[in-house]
C-alpha cells in the first residue's frame, strides 16, 4: 500500500516514484526540522542512492505544490507557500501579557500557548507567529527573528562589503 499519503501534497509525486524502485516503509515530514524522512527496505546501493536522491528532491521542493522551494521557519515552501515574510527566520515565538505579566512562547508549529489569565495565547513555533488575544487586553511582542540571506538578489564580495552595480 502507497504510503504517499502521510506526506504533505507537494511531496507526494517523489514517494509514488521511488515506490516503484523501492520499498517504502514508511514516509513522513520531519516536524521539527521540515524534512522528508524516508524510511525503506534497502536492498542495495541502488536503493540507497534512490532514496537519498528522493530525500534531496524533497528539500529543494515545495511541501504544498511541489515547484522549488527552500527551507523557510522550519517548513520546505515556495514563496508562494511561505507561512510568514520570505527573509525572516524566527528564532523564538513569544509575548508578553501586560494584564497577567505572563511571557509565553510557542515552541513547536502545534504548541499552543496560553497565559495565566486567558487573555493571550501563541502558536506556531518556529513555523509562523499566531496570536490570539482579547482585544480589549494588551500585550507585548517579545519574539526574535532574524533575516535570512535569500539564494539570489544580493551578492557578496566575501570582504564584508556588498557589491554594488
Ligand atoms: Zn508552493
Ligand atoms: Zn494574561
């Protein structure tokens, strides 16, 4: 039986191939570090190599629509299919509640995190920043994000120096 169904859309194409070279056991995404784990029956060299060539496909492919992609947050996507701005990499997913003076943080993509008095909670780990919160409350970003060095768009002269031109 396919197992291309435990991964996510975009992915499902390079499962149903290598299932029909290989033996897959079980395939999925890995939640924390967004990559495709492969597990199979591995009767060669060749087998190895077809699921390290899968694997490799898989973290240049977008996990919801399959056209190239890279890892952003902790997710493999596209920039159409990115959760959150394309040059931003969250480092910590947190707030402060100015009510309770509760400082929560969502550390994983499903850990949803709500304050002492109810008033605020977070989501999203490293995935995508979600607040929910009582409008009439206030609260406190305390996040960290850092930028990334998109592929292309900007070069680098390896002095510390940008090239202009
Ligand atoms: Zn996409
Ligand atoms: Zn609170």
């Amino acid at each position: 039986m396919s197992v291309a169904h435990r991964v996510p859309p975009g992915w499902r194409q390079i499962i149903e191939d290598l299932e029909q070279q290989v033996e897959i056991v079980d395939a999925y995404e890995d939640d924390w570090s967004g990559d495709l784990i492969i597990r199979a029956l591995l009767d060669d060299m060749r087998d190895q190599r077809l699921v390290a060539e899968a694997a490799a496909k898989a973290a240049i492919s977008c996990r919801e629509c399959g056209k190239p992609g890279r890892l952003r947050g902790n997710r493999i996507v596209c920039r159409d299919h990115s959760p959150g701005d394309p040059w931003q990499r969250i480092i910590r997913n947190s707030a402060r509640c100015l009510a309770c003076g509760d400082e929560i943080e969502s550390t994983h993509r499903h850990d949803f995190v709500r304050c002492r008095c109810g008033k605020l909670a977070v989501d999203g780990g490293h995935a995508y920043l979600k607040r929910l919160y009582d409008p009439a409350s206030r609260w406190q970003e305390t996040s960290i994000e850092e930028v990334v060095m998109p592929f292309s768009g900007f070069r680098h002269n390896g002095m510390g120096d940008d090239i202009n031109d």
